[in-house]
C-alpha cells in the first residue's frame, strides 16, 4: 500500500480504533502524574501498540508515515555525543566566569549577562543541554555573591527556553517540527530569530521588574568575583580548540544542509564521530553512557505511540475538530494552535505534544487542499504560519510550569540535588506570566507577519 493510500482512507471507529486510543490517553495520563517516569511509560506503550499489532514492527521501524523518526533520534544523540565531549575542556566554566566579570559583579547586571548567554547558547548547542553545563556555575556565582541563587535558576530555565526558540536544534519541538514539515535551519533563523531577539527584550525588561531591586550585595563580594580567573577553568585547550573547530564545521553544515541535500542528522553524525575522531579516546564508553539515553528511548517509545493513533485515524478526527471550530479560517487556526500549544505545553511536556501535533496539521492540510500533496502540501504559503504558530506555541509554552519542558524540568531537579528547591507553585508563579508575555508577543508577531504584511 502506498503512503498515499494509507493517509486518505477513511477512519472507522473499530476495535483498532478504540484500542489505541485507550494506549495513547493512559500513557498521557501517567506521563503527566509524574508518578512513572515517562520514558518507561512510553516505551511500555510502544510495546503495547505492537503487541496488540496497531502497528506492524516494519511500520514503526521503518515507515516514516508511521514510525520513529531517526533524523530526529540520530540529531540528539550526536550532539550530545559533541556536547559530551566538549564539557571536560572547561569552556562553559570559563564562559560563565566571564559573564559574571562583564557583570563588574553586580547581581542584577550578572542575571541579565546569564540569560543572555544562556539563550544563546540554548539557540545553538540545545536548551537541555545548556542548563546542564549552565546550572551548577550559575549557583557557584550566586554563592560567591552571597545572594538568593532562585532567581538565577528560574530565569536560566525561562531564557533557555526562549533561546531554544530560535532555531532549529534550539529545543527537541523544533527539531520534531523540522523533521516533520520539511525545514531547515535557515527557514527557523529567518522566521523565528526575528521574534526571539524582540522576546529577549522583554524578558530582559520584565525580569528587571521582578528582581531589579532585591538582588543586592556587598561591595567585597564583587571584588571576589572581580578576582576570579576565568582562564584557570580551561583544563584541556588542545581539545576545546578540536572541539570548538568541529563544533563551527557542524552549525555551518546545518545553516547549509538544504544547498548540499543533507538532513542534520547526517551533519551532526559525521561532527560526533570526527570529534570522537580527534579526541583519540581509545574507550568511548564514559562519552556514550553519558548521551541522555532515558531521554532517547523517551522519543523512540513516543513515536511509535503517536504513530499508532495515526493509522487508526484518531488524528485525522482530531484535524477535523479543529477545522469545524476555526470554520477553515487559517488565522484563527494558527491562533488556537499557538494558544492552544502554550497552555497544554505548560502542563503537558511538550515533546509528546510536539509529536501529536505534527500529523494533526499535515492531515488538517490534507482536509483544506485534498489535491496537494508531498513538498507542496508541507509547504503550502497558507499553512506555514500554523507551522511557526505550534513551534512558538509549544517551545514558549514550556516556560509556564517546572514541567512544561526538559530544560525546565532539568533546572528543578539540578536545583533540589544542589540544595536550592523550587517548588512547583514557586516556578509557575514566574513562569506562567511570563509565558504569557511571550504569546502576546508571538501573537502580534504572526499576524502581523503573515497576516497584515505577509511577508
């Protein structure tokens, strides 16, 4: 059968139908308690959708209409793989030692210098993997300056997340989206970017009125920070050059990936093995068990869940809901989508969104024009707002909880291990209005964009 075929049958509610929909729903449901750990869930839903043979082993394995996306899986891994490498040379200490001496040691100045890295380097090396290097550096900072180390934490989480925005391997949503619907990096540096760098703006401004005036420290405490040498942090500087040499190479493949035909994985997979290359381990072991693994299978199990609620049309039902509620209006479709993204994301982690999401707007274009298909279709000038709509929607959305997104979730858990607890009702109370300052803003960007000037 055709992938033609299998995508424009009708949908029957039938055993198939109602069996995976019960899988799907109850995965959710545990996923979002908490109570098991979400990778566990979804791979024992995986299990269950091929036992019960919703899918066929080949489909989930091999079908791209269906099953796990290993451009996504295989972009994850390599760049942990780089990032793995990387961190031992001591170049994210040595960046973090350095902003706080930007800072001349004043704590709000130091917060803002923090979050401005941290979005940065969110956009380019991924938000998870950011807070991980960012986190313990960040509370060594707050230590040395003797200030509360909770709002450095909670705005490294919500700048991560706004920088991981901004492109496409920024946040794990965007490299779902990209894999999905056909794009590449330029395609979310030219319509991102823009709205990010604005988002910043406000962020920068709305964290000056949330903690502008109770970050305060005394004048010996900078001096102590003034004093710090942020050269001694760099262990290894033959292999952070090595490192920072492929790491240009790779970002440089993804900015040209659509002019030399090949997907990001690819990219990322040939940077990881020559970083593993010129590292000249002659073990591997200790650099691959550190690849987020929980996180990996996470994704697999995911994937073959969805996929199974996709063959038996529960997301072509779902497609057709939304378009009776939006009456085919394409602007009120991409608001309720953004809108929608954000506050499900806030309580939902946003990847298994991301991944329901993504056939949910390939099959609602099906239902608008039933004669376009393939490039076109994922492409069409009318839905692409909807596109930038679920990336805004969900990757911002996950600023609204401690459990919206992973690096936020990563953040809370770091901070409790190193004695600095967030509480749930503490983060959202942040979060939460941010978040929806960043929708506003998201809001009129898009219809401005695409809608008033439409460019």
């Amino acid at each position: 059968m055709t992938q033609e075929a299998v995508t424009t049958q009708p949908f029957v509610m039938n055993t198939a139908f109602w069996t995976a929909t019960i899988i799907f729903l109850l995965a959710y449901a545990v996923i979002v308690t908490e109570k098991i750990h979400k990778t566990i869930v979804a791979i024992f839903g995986a299990g269950l959708m091929l036992v019960f043979k919703i899918l066929e082993q080949h489909e989930a394995f091999h079908l791209e209409e269906f099953g796990v996306d290993w451009n996504v899986i295989f972009l994850l891994i390599s760049m942990m793989v780089i990032i793995n490498i990387m961190r031992p040379t001591g170049v994210f200490e040595y960046i973090a030692i350095k902003s706080a001496k930007w800072g001349k040691g004043e704590p709000f100045r130091i917060l803002v210098i923090f979050a401005i890295v941290t979005a940065v380097l969110s956009a380019f090396l991924d938000n998870v993997t950011t807070v991980l290097l960012i986190v313990p550096v960040t509370i060594l900072i707050a230590d040395a300056l003797e200030v509360d180390a909770m709002p450095y934490l909670i705005s490294c989480a919500l700048a991560s997340n706004i920088g991981g925005t901004a492109t496409l391997i920024g946040d794990p949503p965007n490299i779902m989206i990209a894999s999905k619907a056909q794009l590449n990096f330029m395609d979310f540096i030219y319509h991102l970017t823009p709205v990010i760098i604005i988002t910043m703006v406000f962020y920068i401004f709305a964290i000056k009125l949330i903690w502008g005036k109770k970050l305060k420290t005394r004048e010996e405490l900078k001096k102590r920070i003034m004093a710090m040498n942020e050269n001694e942090a760099i262990k290894d500087p033959v292999m952070l050059k090595k490192s920072l040499a492929v790491l240009v190479v790779v970002l440089t493949g993804f900015v040209f990936h659509g002019v030399l035909h090949f997907q990001p994985a690819t990219i990322a997979l040939f940077g990881a093995g020559l970083l593993l290359l010129l590292s000249k381990t002659h073990e591997p072991h200790h650099i691959l068990a550190e690849v987020e693994w929980p996180t990996i299978f996470f994704f697999i199990g995911l994937f073959i869940v969805i996929g199974g609620v996709v063959k038996v049309g529960l997301i072509k039902w779902m497609s057709i809901q939304v378009l009776e509620l939006t009456q085919g209006n394409l602007f009120a479709t991409s608001m309720v989508v953004m809108w929608f993204s954000a506050f499900a994301s806030a309580f939902i982690d946003n990847i298994p969104y991301v991944a329901t999401m993504n056939p949910l707007i390939i099959d609602m274009a099906k239902q608008l024009w039933p004669n376009v298909s393939g490039i076109q279709l994922l492409h069409h000038p009318d839905l692409m707002p909807i596109w930038w709509s679920l990336a805004l929607g969900a990757c911002l959305g996950g600023n609204g909880t401690a459990i919206g997104a992973s690096a936020t979730v990563i953040v809370v858990g770091m901070s409790e291990k190193l004695g600095r607890r967030i509480s749930f009702g503490k983060f959202m109370l942040y979060g939460m209005p941010i978040m929806i300052m960043t929708i506003v803003i998201s809001t009129f960007y898009v219809w401005l964009r695409y809608y008033v000037f439409k460019i």
